[in-house]
C-alpha cells in the first residue's frame, strides 16, 4: 500500500475525528477563567504547646516570616527563659 493511501485513511478513520484529537486545549483547562490572585502567607509568633498567638510586642500581626522571626529574636533578648516555648508559624495553623 502506497504511503499516500495510508495517510489519506489515517485522516479519514475514526480517530481523527475523535474528541481527544479535536479539542485542542480546551480539553485541558478553560481558558476563559479569570486569574487566581494569591496573597501573601501572614505569620505569627506562637506557643508551641497549643499554637495559641503570642503577641511579642511589635503590634502588627500577620507579619512576614522575616519581621516575625526578628520579633520573636528580639523578644528572646528580653525575655530569655521562654526560648523554646515559642515559634513562629503560619497564621493559617494558629489558634485564634
């Protein structure tokens, strides 16, 4: 069989009218959908026995990862017997 016959048959079978060979990326993901819009993960300084917030005195809280491992430093200067008994965490897994 020629090469020409057996594309012609190839283009003509049923699966290259299939909806799998047709839909493009449509099939994939709607590209109609708006964007997704992500904020920045807020952080927290909080107990590590019941990830209960802990307010270290900076006032401001979420806080970005750096600022609350600066304040939970900078309370540990002050306040040295509670090392280990506080960490920062996401605000997302906190205890409100």
């Amino acid at each position: 069989m020629l090469q020409e016959d057996q594309l012609s048959m190839i283009l003509r079978g049923a699966a290259a009218h299939s909806a799998l060979r047709t839909t493009g990326l449509q099939k994939f993901a709607n590209m109609e959908r708006e964007n997704v819009l992500f904020e920045d993960e807020g952080y927290i300084v909080a107990s590590v026995d019941d990830l209960s917030v802990r307010d270290v005195g900076k006032g401001r809280m979420p806080m970005t990862k750096d600022a609350a491992y600066q304040a939970l430093y900078g309370y540990f200067d002050d306040h040295p017997e509670e090392k280990g008994s506080l960490q920062v965490v996401p605000m997302a897994e906190a205890r409100t």
